[in-house]
C-alpha cells in the first residue's frame, strides 16, 4: 500500500522533474484530471451509482484538495517570511 501511495504521489509531480515549468503546469494537470476521471469512473462501476455523478464529485474532490493545498502554501509561507 505504502508503495502505490508513493507512486500515485509521484505522477503529478513527475513533469516537473523532465519539462520545463509552465509546460509542466499543464502535463501535470491534465495527467491529474484523466486519472481522476479513471478512478471516478472506478468507483462508479464499483458502488454501482450514476458514472457522471460520481466522475463530477470525485474531480470536485481533487480540485478542491488542490485549492487547499495552495493555500496552506501561502499561509505557511507568509507566516514564516514575514
């Protein structure tokens, strides 16, 4: 388990290893959304439940763990630089 935590962690942060910055912005978002859209339709088939239901909550998930994540990032950085 703890091995395939760290290879899901690892995919969106991979692009930024191999491109340059702002084409990595994109790889990694759009490798992000594809494969959050493949587990949505995962848990969809699993639980039985309407696909673009569970596709549409599962991206609002990710989305919304990312826009926490960047602000965190900026209240921790502000808090220890100024």
């Amino acid at each position: 388990m703890l091995l395939a935590d760290f290879m899901a962690a690892a995919v969106p942060i991979l692009p930024f290893v191999w491109l340059p910055i702002p084409q990595a912005r994109v790889v990694s978002g759009a490798v992000t959304l594809l494969l959050l859209i493949g587990l949505g339709i995962g848990r969809a088939r699993i639980a039985q439940r309407d696909m673009w239901r569970t596709v549409i909550e599962t991206e609002s998930i990710g989305i919304a763990a990312a826009l926490a994540g960047v602000v965190i990032g900026v209240l921790v950085d502000r808090a220890f630089t100024g």
